[in-house]
C-alpha cells in the first residue's frame, strides 16, 4: 500500500462524509418536502434543509456542525495489513479536524479535556473483518450526539409506554421500534432514519442496528417479515405527527432497515440505533496496491441524482428582536412566532451551563441569548476566528441548568433544538425569557449569518465545542416553541404523539 495515497483516499472519504449526502438519503428529504403541507412550519423548515444540504455540497463545509464519532467499518482481504490502514485513517481524521471538516469531539472520559484532534482512546471506532476479495471496503459514519443520544435498547418482555405488554415475538418488536421513535421526539433532528437490531447480546445487537444504517433505503430486505416489519414502520411511525423538528407534520420517519442475530434462550434484545436527517454515511473500495479509490458506493449505483426546489423559512411575518432583549418586548412573544435575530449572542453547552451555576460570567448576560451550540471554528489567513458550521445542539441536556442559570443573570433567550423541560418553562415564565428553536442540522444556513467572532472564552479549558463564543449574528431565524407564557410546543406535540402512539396497541403481527 500506498501510505500518503492512503491517506489521501481516506480524508477524500472524510470529507465527502461530512458535506455531502448521499443519493438515496437526499432524494428521501426532497420527497417528504413535497410530501408536507405547502407553507405549512414542516414544508419551510424542509425548504431550509435542502437549502443546507445544497450549501454544504458546494463549499464542501459540513452539513452539520456535530461531526459526531467517526466510525470505520472495514473489510480487508487476507494478509492486508490492517495496522497500516488504521494509522493511515488516524492521520485523515486529524488533517480533515484541521482543516474544519470535523469538529474537534475527542474528550477524555474522566478529565474532560478535548484532544483538540478528534484522536483519543478508541477514538475513532474500527471494526475490521477479513474477506476473500480482492479490494478494501471501507464504510465510514458519522453520528452526532443528538441523534446518538435518541438511539435505544429494549429487552423483552416488556412493558412499554403507551403501547403496553411486549412479548418476545415480532409483534413485541414492533412495539418497541415505534416507542423509539416516539420518545426521540425532535431531539434527534427529526425526521430521521433508525437501524434496527434483533437478538444477539446487548453490544452485537446495538452493532447490528448501526450497520443496518449503511444499506440503501430503496433496497428490500432479504427476509420477507422483516421486510414487512420495515414498511409497517416506515407508515405507522409517520402516523405519530411528531414531525420535522418535533414541530408537527407528516414526515416523522425517512427510513427503517432492520436485521436479526440469533440469540440465547434468556435473551431477547432489540437495539434501535437513530441516526438524524443530516445521515452521513458513504462507503468505498480501495485499491490495496495504489492506494486509489476505485468505487464509491450510493451514488454510482443511483446515477441520476435527485433534485428538489429550494426555498427557506417565511421570513415576511417575522418580528425582529435586537439584542440584548427588553422584557416588554419577550412578553409579546407567543408559541409558533417566526423571529428574526440581530446582534450578539454567546454560545453554551453542557460545561459552560455547568460552570455558571457555580461561578460569575465572564460577561454581562443581562438581556442575553445564550445559543446552545457547538460550532466548527477556523482561523484565517490572517488569524481571525471563521465560523465554519453552527447548528443548534440538543438542548435537554442543559436542564438541570438552565432554570438557574436564567434567573441567575437574567436572559432573555435561549436558541436550541428539541425543547426543554417544566423546570425551564416555569423559569422563561417567571422570568420573562423565550426559548427559540433553530433548525437542527442547518450547520451552513446559520454560519451565514453569524459574520463575526466578538471574542471567546473557556477556550483552553472546555475546548473548541464547549467554550463560550461571543458571535455577531444578523438575520438568525428561529421559532418561539416555548414562550413566556407557560405554552410549550414541544409539550402539545409529545402529548399528541403519545395518544397517536396508542392508537397502535391492538396485536398486528402473529
């Protein structure tokens, strides 16, 4: 082999994985735009997605910002040396982090600090096997936290929530793929596509789910009943109304692959793994003696590439807030209200919220946003800090916080995705502070319009997602989902997903 080609063919790899979707996976969102309501909050938060998509692609920036665990999954035909392929991949993870394609995401276990290189201790993941062909296949994925966090595991019998007594049969599993679905809700960028593992033990079964993500969504599954098992899913799940972003709509579920392991007489598990709409997966063949890629894998074998209409969020009603924020002004605010933000806002994760509880701010929030993202920065030519991809993050993670935090120096808003909890609703109505829910996902459509870096702290300590970014923001859009009157969207929608999800009760399968 070919080390510095090797190399070369794997960030390539890297690379496309991260800006640019597959075939199948595109032609899945174009469809489900069309599929929504026209006008309609799903259809525009669509529009926007496609627009993201067509971004990325054409400035080869990542869709979105959470890069997420990059794992390889690679066949190598006898006497390949796998250890020269895993160092070769190593040095395209950290020139790929480098250049800004992949955040920064390698964090110690038990001292939190971030190896800055996306390197670490089984970091990234490799799963080699052998085989008697001629070429090496590699498959690479990379899956965010938000969606990762969504990914489920059920052992049988079990009782499950709306949908009641699970047996170990195929009507159990049944029950407890569409529980998954309902409880990732929109913290997992929704609509999303799950992988789906029975049997096994409780590590090959979560395996299998996540390698049944890299087949492509049109092919049919070799067992008749669990082909079955996948259109029943694909339909019910998208009865459920949870729709684009937990916000409601049509399209809840793009696709569903399952597969089965045998399994032990005592066991009997099944693995949901949630992947999210921005699905970045693609797979290659390698050239063991040049080192060149030889195929690439969706896209050769769906020539005709899919196409939709772009478009992006009504923008005509929106009300323009200007930081920082007046109360009398958050007050008028109401679930469902499209808003325009210009100014400054600072971004917070799970070390910031956790530091603020117990220590001052390094600035004066006071009428603040605090944005929950973690964003892809680059330096410059000349050494300034870029804004290279800035979706919003999952915000439940911040609840044990952020009801003390609001109070503590008085925001005014919080920007994320999924919504948050009662302790948080209570704060934003006691306090008077809105939640605004950006588009998960949109990692290009933001970083337009955050064009400046104000400055940046925690930078040393929590590292390049964590730390608190000062951004200059003109023309952020968002939705009021939680407003500071008590009235939650994610809350109605939860509600009416968990009733639509008991509609499903009744035995389907035998």
């Amino acid at each position: 082999m070919d080390k510095k080609k090797l190399t070369e063919s794997l960030l390539e790899l890297i690379i496309q994985t991260s800006t640019n979707l597959t075939d199948d996976v595109k032609a899945a969102i174009y469809k489900a735009q069309l599929e929504e309501e026209v006008g309609g909050r799903a259809s525009m938060i669509l529009s926007t997605v496609v627009n993201n998509i067509t971004d990325a692609k054409e400035t080869t920036l990542p869709i979105c910002q959470d890069t997420g665990m990059p794992a390889f999954y690679i066949h190598t035909p006898i006497g390949v040396n796998q250890l020269e392929i895993q160092e070769a991949a190593n040095d395209a993870i950290v020139e790929a982090t480098r250049l800004g394609k992949l955040r920064p995401n390698s964090v110690d276990s038990i001292t939190g600090v971030n190896t800055g290189n996306n390197l670490g201790v089984n970091v990234p993941i490799f799963t080699f096997e052998q085989w008697e062909k001629d070429e090496i296949e590699v498959k690479l994925i990379l899956k965010g936290g938000g969606s990762e966090n969504q990914s489920a595991q059920y052992s049988l019998p079990a009782q499950i929530e709306g949908l009641g007594s699970a047996g170990r049969d195929l009507d159990g599993i049944r029950k407890c793929i569409l529980h998954a679905v309902y409880n990732a809700q929109g913290h997992g960028c929704a609509a999303g596509f799950i992988g789906v593992g029975i049997g096994g033990d409780r590590a090959s079964s979560y395996g299998l789910a996540k390698k049944q993500l890299f087949r492509r969504l049109d092919d049919v599954n070799e067992m008749p009943e669990l082909a079955e098992l996948e259109d029943y899913i694909l339909d019910a799940a998208n009865q459920l109304d949870i729709g684009m972003m937990g916000m409601g709509g049509k399209k809840t579920l793009l696709g569903c692959k399952i597969g089965a392991n045998n399994r032990i007489a005592p066991s009997f598990f099944v693995s949901v793994a949630y992947n999210c709409w921005a699905f970045r997966r693609r797979a290659i063949l390698i050239d063991p003696n040049t080192s060149e890629i030889t195929k690439w894998y969706y896209d050769e074998e769906n020539k005709e590439e899919a196409k939709a209409e772009g478009g992006s969020i009504n923008i005509e009603d929106a009300i323009v807030l200007n930081t920082p924020l007046q109360e009398e002004d958050v007050r008028k605010l109401k679930v469902g209200d499209v808003v325009i933000i210009n100014g400054e806002i600072h971004t917070g994760r799970d070390n910031l919220h956790k530091y603020l509880v117990d220590n001052e701010s390094p600035i004066d929030l006071n009428g603040g946003i605090i944005y929950h993202c973690g964003p892809v920065m680059i330096k410059d030519e000349a050494g300034n800090w870029k804004v290279n991809a800035a979706g919003p993050t999952t915000s439940i993670r911040e609840e044990p916080y952020q009801d003390k935090v609001i109070k503590k120096f008085g925001l005014r808003g919080i920007i994320g995705k999924g919504g948050m909890g009662a302790n948080t609703l209570k704060a934003l109505e006691e306090h008077g502070a809105v939640y605004l829910n950006a588009i998960g996902g949109a990692a290009q459509f933001y970083a337009k319009k955050l064009n400046k870096v104000n400055g940046v702290h925690f930078l040393e300590e929590f590292g390049v997602p964590e730390a608190m970014w000062h951004l200059q923001t003109e023309g952020f859009v968002a939705i009021v989902t939680m407003d500071s009157h008590g009235n939650s969207l994610h809350k109605e929608v939860q509600e009416k997903s968990l009733k639509n999800l008991s509609d499903f009760k009744e035995k389907v399968f035998k």
